[in-house]
C-alpha cells in the first residue's frame, strides 16, 4: 500500500515531464524540416490546391459550392447515426452489446417458460393417469356399497319376523313379571294376615274357625259374642263381616245384605269394603235381582279394588250378563 501511494504521489510530476519532452520534441523537428508542413505557412498555390483537394469544396449538383454545413445537413450524403450503430437490421448487420444481450435474456426467459409449461404439461398428464387409474377403482368401491346396502336390506326383511318375535317374548316376558308381582302382592297379603291372625283374639279366630269348617249358625253366635266384648276397633268391620258370609251361606239374603250394607256405610275406610261390595252384589244376583246386581258390581269396580277382588268381581260380572 505504500508503495501505491508513492507512485500516486508521483504521477502529476511525471505527467509534466513527460509533456515537457514531447514539446522539446516537435520544437526540434520543426526546426530541422523546416516549416513546410505548417498549413498557414505555405504558400497560397499549395492552399488552394489543398481546398481542391478537400471534399467539402465541391460544388452540388445543383451547381453551388459545398461547405461543411452540407456535410453535416440533415438527410445529406454525410455521416449520420445509422453509420456508427452496430443495430443487427433485416441484412443481418451487427447489433448492438445491449441488443445482444438483452436478446439472450429473452431467449433465456422463453426457454424457462417453455421449460416450465413442458413441465406443467407433465403433470396434467401424470394427474389425467391417476384419475383414470382412479376410476375402475372408484367404480368398483361404488358397485361394493351397492352390494352392501342390499345385503343390509335382505338381512333387515330376514330378521323382521326375528324382531316380531322377540318383541312378543318381550311382552309375554312382562306379563309374566305382572303376574309374579301379583303372587308376591298375595303372598304379602297372606302373610300380614297371617300375622293378624295370630295377634287377633282367640274368640274371633275360633268363630272364624267355625265358618271355615261349615258350622254357621255357631259361628254367628261367635262373632255377636266376640262384637259385645269389647274387641279391637279394627275387627269390627271383619266381625259384621264374616256375620254377613254366615247368612249367604244360610241363605239368609235379606240379612247378609244388611251386614254387607253396614260394612260399606259404616266403615269405609276398613280392609273388607271392596269384599262386602262383592258380596252384596253377589247376593242380589242370588236373589235373583240381576240389574241390581250389576249395577252393584259395577260400581264396586270404579272403586278401584285389590287385583284379587276386582278379579271376582269381573268374572260375577260375565257370569249374569
């Protein structure tokens, strides 16, 4: 580097040596030659054979001189642009640096485009294989679903009779559990009174007793004497009751409906109303009073009696109609 600013530090100075030598040069020259090759020094045959010699001293064509003007006029015979462009025209003449270079950039770009839509090209036809690869396999995925929707359709009218009857199973299945609840219901029943039975008082179990084993008239006089001791408020509805059951059985209609009446008025809110409505109604069926014994009967059943009783009742009803 500082030899490189040496030499530039140098250079002006031998810029000015240098123009130096070279006017001591042509001084010199001029010296020994004379100066015959000064143009104002010569003389005037030498200048006007010089002018004869110059173009631009010719006269036109249309007899006047030329000058430089002429040379230089727009649309003369003189240099113009045209004789130092290096264009390429239609004769195939060169172009210019920028021409050439700006074609080759042209001729690039139209090779990258042809390139890329040969590209483009490639890949229409690649995706038009595989969608015709596609479509044998599109069809044959199409005619599977078609087979298995009317698999699916036999299957479902094959298996309709199936779901018929499992659905009578289903309901045949329900009766059954209404029925065992109604075992379990009367089984309950049995019990709570068997219960009863063994908390209820000896007279009444031993007239109950006396009915049960057919003797009637001793089992009447049982229960109007049980009724006079004083017994539970809850048995009085059983006692009047089984009086009642006593008379049927005697055929002692007038008096069974008496008791039943008494059961049904007098305690509605105890466990045998809805037996006392069965019998009073079976009662006047036996009478022979069939109306009333189905007026009777029927009411009985809006009453909303026991499954065991309203079953009774439904089939005294069937029996008169």
């Amino acid at each position: 580097m500082s030899e490189l600013n040496t030499a530039a530090k140098f250079m002006p100075f031998l810029n000015r040596t240098s123009r130096f030598f070279l006017i001591l040069i042509i001084a010199g020259l001029i010296s020994v030659s004379g100066c015959s090759y000064i143009p104002w020094v010569d003389n005037e045959e030498d200048d006007l054979a010089f002018e004869e010699n110059f173009p631009f001293e010719d006269e036109g064509e249309d007899g006047r001189q030329g000058d430089e003007d002429d040379f230089f006029e727009e649309g003369g015979e003189g240099l113009n642009d045209d004789d130092f462009a290096f264009n390429e025209d239609e004769d195939g003449e060169f172009a210019s640096i920028d021409q050439r270079t700006d074609k080759k950039e042209l001729e690039g770009d139209v090779g990258t485009l042809q390139a890329q839509q040969e590209a483009l090209i490639s890949k229409v036809r690649e995706l038009e294989e595989v969608l015709s690869s596609l479509g044998p396999k599109i069809n044959a995925t199409q005619e599977q679903l078609e087979g298995s929707l009317s698999a699916v359709s036999g299957k479902s009218e094959y298996l309709e009779p199936e779901v018929q009857e499992l659905k009578l199973q289903v309901a045949r299945l329900n009766d059954e559990i209404s029925r065992l609840k109604a075992i379990k219901a009367s089984n309950t029943r049995a019990r709570q009174s068997s219960r009863s039975k063994s908390l209820t008082p000896p007279q009444y179990n031993r007239a109950l007793s006396s009915y049960r084993a057919g003797n009637y008239d001793e089992s009447i006089l049982q229960f109007q004497s049980f009724s006079l001791s004083n017994p539970p408020e809850k048995l009085m509805d059983n006692i009047v009751y089984w009086i009642g059951s006593n008379y049927v059985k005697l055929e002692m209609f007038d008096d069974a409906v008496t008791q039943f009446e008494t059961v049904i008025n007098v305690h509605p809110r105890g466990n045998k109303v809805h037996d006392a409505r069965f019998m009073l109604g079976r009662v006047y069926s036996l009478k022979g009073e069939t109306s009333k014994a189905v007026e009777i009967l029927q009411s009985a059943l809006m009453n909303n009696p026991p499954a065991e009783v309203r079953r009774k009742i439904s089939k005294k009803l069937k029996e008169i109609q």
